[in-house]
C-alpha cells in the first residue's frame, strides 16, 4: 500500500471527477483531430487524386491511404512509448500533443501544393504521423485524468466527437473547395488541427513524471516494451480482439453503402440514399453513447453493454442479409448507429481498466489503437473476395454480423471488468 501512496501524479490512479470544461476541450480537440483525417478521406484526397491522374485516380487514392494507414499503425504506439518516457515540465502528453498537431498541419500543407503523387503520399504520410500521434496522446489523457467510474461518460463524448468531426469536415472543405480550390480547404483543415490542440494544451493540467520513475530508455527494453503478452496480460488480450472485431464489423458494415445502394437496392439516387442513411447512423450513435455512457457508470458495468451493443450491431447487419431494400436500410442504419455508438462509449472504460501498468499507459492505448485502424485496412482486403466470390452483399453483411458475435464471446473472457 506504501508503493501506491509514493506513486507520483502522473502514474496515480485518478479519483478527482473531471469537470465540464475539461470534458469540452478534450470534445474539441478530438473533433478537430478526426476533421483533420476524414476531411480529406472523405473529399480533398479523392478530388487531387483525379487532378493528378484522372485515368488512375482510384490507385492513385488507394496507393495514398494505404501507405498512410501503415504509418498511422505505426505511429499511434510508438509515440504513446516515448510519451511514457518523457519528463517534460508541461508534461507527458502534451508537448507530443503539440508536436503531433504540428506534424500532421506541416503534412496538410505540403498536400494543398503537391506537384505529383510522391509528395502527395509524402503528405498523407506526414498528417497520418501526426494525427495519430496526437490520437495517442487524447486517448492518454482519459486514463490519466478521468476517474474509473466517470470513464464511460467520457468515452460516449470522444465517440461523438469522432462523428462529428467527420460530418464538419465534409461540409467545411466542400465550402472552402467552392471558395478557393483545395489550397484552402487543406489549409483550413490545417488551421482546425492547430486550434484544437492548443486549446486542449494551454487549458489543461498534465502532470510532469519525475525522471526516477522514467521506464528504461535502453533500445533492447524499449523494443522489448511494445510486446504485451497475451499469456501475462489474457484480460487486455481479450478485450483487444473484441475492439478489433467489433470495429471490422463496423467497417464491413458501413465502407460500402455507396455501393451497396446502387448495385443491391439499385436506389435511383445512391448519393442521397447515402447521405440519408449516415444521417440516421450518426444521429443514432449520439443517442446510444450518450444512454449508454450515461448508465454504464452508474451501475459500474461495461460487458453487459458491450453484449448488448454486440447483439443489436448483429441484428443491424443480419436485417441487410435477409432484405436488400430500402426499407432495410433504413432500419439498419439506426440500429447499427446505436449499437456502435453504445459501445464506443463503454469501450474506452473498459479497455483502460485492462491497462498492464501506469508507466506504459499511452503506449499501451497506441496498441489498443491498433484495433482501430487495421480494421479500415483488413476490410476492403476481404471485401472483394466476399463480393466476388462468396454470395456478394448478403455475405459481406454476414461477416459483418459474424464479426460482431464474435467480439461479444470474447469481452465475456475478460474477468477484471464487470
């Protein structure tokens, strides 16, 4: 007991509720993070993809997100490693929180002037690192900062944040693209990344680690450091592989509606159909963190909810199997908005109570972080096989049902958390 009462600030478990103007900052700065990723996902990389080679503008896009979601992987753990080692007088997180944010703009700009492809892949790469590493430093702070039984409610807002920023960032880079061409959307979208960190940063607290507490810095112990042993650590084993599939369910579920309307439903303005459906989706994803969020800390529980988010995902998924109709769709969407949305609130409590130790803390969310990005790589890789060869959208649906069955049979493995 003497050990946990010397534990410095930044390694004690926190116990002071977080207030409002906190949870607000950390609100915006995650906004402004996933502004900064699905901005140009979602509209500025495809449009310079066509301006640079309008033949090949889908491998061209392909070839740009693909080599970024490789350094995005690599990013998220390694700069959550050296936050655990930095004893910085503004301490662990934030400096790397200022430097990921300058990274990712710097990248934002060399994309608003890219000549070619090269630099165009050289920029992603360089917002890919940055925001990723800024990723890392937000989701730190939740550990670091919010209490256990706070934790969920917490969690719920990142996870609407996450959408919001994804919905602001459509509509502000396609109002800056009918102003000034993408220079100016890229530039904004630059400018948003900036605002927000600094906010976060300058009004925040973030405790310094005394140097006597700083984890080995030796190559050998550093790299050694990134494995955690699923036999030493089962419970953050388990839980990893239900974020995993729970997130490539969600992305087998959602990555090709577009397609899926057009081709299945034949719905005579796929666009539209679109837009309506992710409406509903996020609408319902609000709701379902916010409930979920909301009762999961006051009862102190996480895998009843993660069950249950797992189960209506399921039905969500198996609703587009049964019918390829619009009607389906529109039933669907919310379910799965919901689902997704109460497990996102309730999946970053859990998954920080499964952390091995203090000391790693960002390091090891970098890991869990992982669970977030591959399956964005992994999907579109078994896509094309399912919609070829295995019984086209029906089965890609299934797999999506599959897949989030099978995150619930293994979060019921985990024995730390309720």
């Amino acid at each position: 007991m003497s050990e946990v009462r010397d534990l410095p600030e930044a390694l004690a478990e926190p116990v002071a509720r977080v207030r409002a103007g906190w949870m607000s900052l950390l609100f915006f700065a995650n906004i402004a993070l996933w502004l900064g990723v699905y901005a140009p996902i979602q509209v500025l990389l495809p449009k310079q993809a066509e301006i640079l080679d309008a033949a090949n503008k889908e491998a061209v896009f392909s070839l740009v997100t693909g080599v970024g979601a490789v350094v995005a992987l690599i990013a998220n753990p390694v700069v959550g490693l050296l936050s655990d080692r930095t004893c910085h007088a503004r301490g662990r997180r934030h400096p790397w929180t200022v430097v990921g944010a300058a990274i990712a703009a710097a990248g934002l700009l060399v994309l608003a002037f890219a000549p070619n492809v090269a630099v165009m892949v050289l920029g992603w790469c360089l917002v890919q690192a940055g925001l990723n590493g800024m990723l890392a430093m937000l989701v730190s702070a939740i550990a670091d900062r919010v209490p256990v039984p706070q934790r969920a409610q917490v969690g719920g807002l990142v996870g609407i944040a996450q959408m919001l920023g994804t919905v602001l960032g459509a509509v502000v880079v396609v109002v800056m693209l009918d102003l000034a061409g993408l220079p100016l959307g890229y530039a904004v979208c630059a400018a948003i990344v900036l605002a927000g960190a600094a906010a976060f940063v300058l009004r925040t607290p973030d405790a310094r680690l005394p140097v006597a507490f700083r984890p080995s810095a030796r190559t050998r112990d550093v790299l050694r450091n990134l494995w955690i042993s699923p036999r030493r650590h089962p419970d953050f084993a388990w839980a990893w592989g239900c974020h995993f599939m729970i997130n490539l369910g969600n992305a087998f579920g959602t990555l090709y509606l577009l397609f899926f309307l057009k081709d299945a439903v034949h719905y005579e303005d796929p666009d539209t159909g679109l837009l309506i459906m992710m409406g509903l989706y996020g609408a319902a994803l609000i709701v379902g963190a916010l409930i979920a969020g909301h009762f999961s800390d006051k009862s102190g529980r996480r895998k009843p909810y993660v069950l249950a988010a797992s189960a209506v995902m399921a039905v969500a998924a198996l609703l587009l199997v049964v019918w390829q109709n619009w009607t389906a769709a529109l039933t669907a969407s919310p379910l799965l908005g919901v689902g997704f949305g109460a497990y996102m609130a309730v999946a970053l409590a859990m998954l920080t109570q499964v952390l091995p130790a203090a000391q790693d803390r960002a390091k090891d969310l970098g890991v869990i972080n992982i669970a977030n990005s591959l399956p964005q790589v992994v999907a579109p890789m078994l896509t094309a096989p399912i919609l070829a060869y295995l019984g086209g959208y029906p089965s890609l649906f299934a797999a999506s049902a599959l897949s989030t069955v099978v995150a619930a049979v293994l979060v019921t493995r985990v024995k730390t958390v309720n």
